[in-house]
C-alpha cells in the first residue's frame, strides 16, 4: 500500500448533503454497500443527542452541559447487513424508532444550532472516515465535516416530495403522523437549518447538484456513482 494511503485524509469520502426528506438515507446506503465502504448518518447523531438529553432532563439552552453529553454520550451507530437502514444504540438501549419520529428531528434540529454541539460532535464524525472509504451524510458535512472530500453532492426535492417520501417512511416503520402535519414540520427544520449561523444548510460551488423529484432511488444512486472514480485516490484531498 502506498505510504500517502496511511493518512486519514487521504480515505476516500463522498459527502451527501440536503434537507430532511431527500432521501439522503436510503441513497447513502446504497451507495456505500455498492462501493463495500462504511457509512455515516449524522443526524443520527443529533438525533441521540435529543434522546439522551432528554432523558436526563437537559434543556435545549443548557449548551454546555449538552455539548459534554454529546462528547461523552455511548453511541453506536450499525447498518444492517443488506444495507437498508441503520440501527442506533445509545447506551446498550436500541432507539432506532424512537430516532425517527418528528419530535425527535425538530429537537435535534434546535440542538444542531448550538456552537458548542456542533465542535463536539466534530471529531465523532471524523472518526468514521476508516479504509476502504466513507460516504457520509447530513447538511454540513461537505462544508465543514469533510471540506477536502473528493465527490460532494447536494440533494434537492421539493417540500411536497419530501413531505410525502416521510410519510411513506413513516407509515411503513408504524409511526402515525398526517401529511399536513409534516410538511409544516419539514419546512420549519428547513428553515432553522437553512438560516442558523453555524454551519448552515448550503450548496456550495464544489458540490453536485441533484434534484431528486420524481427520480427513483435507484437512478440517484447512480448519478452519484458517476461522480466517482478510483483516480481520486491519486489526487490528494
Ligand atoms: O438528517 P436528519 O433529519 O436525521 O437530521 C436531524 C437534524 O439534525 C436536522 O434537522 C439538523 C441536524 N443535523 C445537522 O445540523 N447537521 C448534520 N450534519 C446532520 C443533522
């Protein structure tokens, strides 16, 4: 193996990022189990954060205190065997369904806006880019997280797309929830992601741009794959 290969920084990455409901998961999945790479949902990150902070009753402007929870908290994040979701540990206690409720996305939302949160779920998520590769997804991981990765997308849908693509999801893992109700839920966590000061939600001229409308899951797979080749392995980054 060639020495520059012994680098993290030189461990392949293709960043995946967009707003809720783009079908960022499913996508990231796929394409690392096509690559044979590891993955990282980071917003499941945030996510458990939500769950842990409120099991020990932390309010969500008790920014230390939730920033310590964040570095210290026991997470282990597992994607199944045929790559068609992943499962989350926190502290020896499954929360994977509870993960994906709207209650949980809007608190991890809020939690995502607070300086201190953010750095100390930094290094967590940097610790995921291991050989032979990562694809990792979320809203800054292209422009913060992994800023020199070689392939960068940005996923767009409409609202009504999205909305109706959660709702699906969440019918089909048993969580009751109107259609109404998620987009008004979907458009308001845009806007909190999309305006916050820290690390926004934003495509940058470095990223590739693909509007997921109407396009199977399948066809988003292989657009993205069409953005890498082993030749960036070469190429520092
Ligand atoms: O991708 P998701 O819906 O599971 O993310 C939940 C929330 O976490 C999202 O609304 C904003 C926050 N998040 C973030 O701020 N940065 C990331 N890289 C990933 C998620």
């Amino acid at each position: 193996m060639p020495k520059y290969m012994n680098t993290t920084t030189t461990i392949p990455v293709i960043t995946i990022d967009g707003p809720s409901g783009v079908g960022k998961g499913a996508v990231s999945l796929r394409v690392a189990h096509h690559l044979g790479w590891h993955t990282l949902d980071s917003g499941a990150l945030y996510r458990v954060l939500a769950i842990a902070s409120t099991q020990r009753a932390i309010a969500a402007n008790q920014e230390t205190a939730l920033a310590n929870l964040a570095s210290q908290m026991e997470v282990q994040l597992i994607a199944l065997p045929d790559f068609s979701d992943t499962r989350v540990i926190l502290a020896n206690s499954e929360v994977t369904a509870e993960l994906r409720t709207e209650t949980c996305g809007q608190l991890a939302s809020q939690l995502a806006t607070l300086p201190a949160v953010r750095q100390a779920l930094l290094e967590r998520q940097r610790a995921f880019r291991k050989p032979p590769g990562l694809v990792a997804e979320g809203r800054d991981l292209g422009t913060v997280v992994f800023p020199t990765a070689p392939v960068k997308i940005f996923l767009t849908a409409s609202v009504e797309a999205r909305a109706q693509r959660r709702y699906h999801q969440l019918q089909q893992k048993g969580i009751a929830v109107t259609l109404e109700h998620l987009l008004n839920e979907i458009t308001q966590r845009d806007q909190r992601d999309r305006t916050r000061q820290v690390a926004p939600l934003i495509a940058t001229s470095d990223m590739v741009v693909i509007d997921t409308t109407g396009l199977s899951i399948e066809k988003v797979v292989a657009l993205i794959l069409n953005n890498w080749s082993p030749k960036h392995l070469l190429a520092p980054n």
